[in-house]
C-alpha cells in the first residue's frame, strides 16, 4: 500500500509544469490571483496552499514587492512561487538573502533557471531518489561564484524532502483494514 502512494505521489511529481517567465501574466494581479498560480503550479507537491496572509508576510519581510497598490507583476509572483517553493526547506531570511543573490540583475533568466532546474530535478528524483548530493567545500569568498549551484542543492533538497515526506507519511498510515499497532 505504501508503494502504491509512494509511486502515485512520484507519479504526480512528472506532471509538474512551472510557468516559464513568459507564461507568468504580463499584467499584475492582486495577492488571491498570484496564490492561486502558485498553488496551481506547485499541487504536484501537495505543500501546503499559499494563502494571502502569506503572501503579505513576505512583502513585510521584504522577500516579495508589490507592484503597486496591492499588486504583484511578473517578478513578485515569480518571486511568490519561488518563496512558495523554499519555504518547504529554508528559513526566510535565508530565502530573502538567496533571492537578492540569485535575481539582482537578470529576473527573467534567473526565474527560468529555478523553473527548468527544478523540472529536470523532480525528472531526474522521480526515478530515482536514493541519488546522494555532494556538496563541495566552499570560502565564504565563493559563495557568490556559486550561486548557480547553490541554486541547485536547494531545490534539490526541496523535491528530496518532498517525496522523503510522502513516504514517511505512507509508511506511518495503517493498511486498509488493518488496526494501528
């Protein structure tokens, strides 16, 4: 039984489909509307749903800008989805400082980095998560050099710790009929 929900959850994580940037809206769209794509996007993973309350803390946190009255445009719900996203593994501070890194100059290509990077890493998990990650050793002087892959071991502990999750969860939950022990 465990297997099954295991593979049915491994299953659902292949339908993932991102937005591209230029999937996301070209005009800006209140808080409900931005949660409503983060959530649509992100179900595969069955996180918890982004609510506006959320959404609001970040913009106080500074994590997420507003357009303009109350609005988010094409890089606050990029920015919605990839907080979404992290918050399944990183603090939000860690969250903040990762996306000034990441998005200072290019938004555009740096959110379609996130998109595809986190596609070919439930692609590549979905087969096959016993997959170890090595991280190398690295100088606080490196750290920005390494944006890119530190980019990249953080989306992959996220889509790690999601089916990790799941099969726990399946594991824990009694077969159909049988009493708990």
């Amino acid at each position: 039984m465990a297997d099954n929900t295991v593979t049915s959850y491994v299953t659902g994580l292949q339908q993932l489909a991102l937005p591209r940037w230029t999937d996301l809206p070209a005009f800006s769209l209140y808080a409900e509307q931005a949660a409503d794509i983060a959530n649509q996007a992100l179900a595969p993973f069955a996180f918890a749903p982004v609510t506006t309350s959320d959404i609001n803390y970040w913009v106080k946190q500074k994590i997420v800008s507003e357009a303009g009255k109350k609005k988010f445009d094409q890089t606050g719900i990029a920015k919605i989805l990839v907080t979404a996203f992290l918050t399944e593994v990183y603090p939000l501070a860690d969250i903040r400082t990762g996306l000034a890194l990441v998005l200072a100059e290019q938004t555009a290509q740096a959110y379609d980095f996130f998109v595809l990077t986190t596609m070919n890493t439930v692609h590549r998990y979905a087969t096959n998560f016993q997959q170890d990650v090595v991280i190398p050793g690295q100088t606080a002087a490196a750290v920005q050099a390494m944006a890119a892959p530190m980019a990249q071991l953080a989306i992959m502990s996220v889509v790690q710790k999601a089916i990790v999750h799941h099969a726990l969860a399946a594991l824990a939950a009694p077969a159909a009929g049988q009493p708990k022990a």
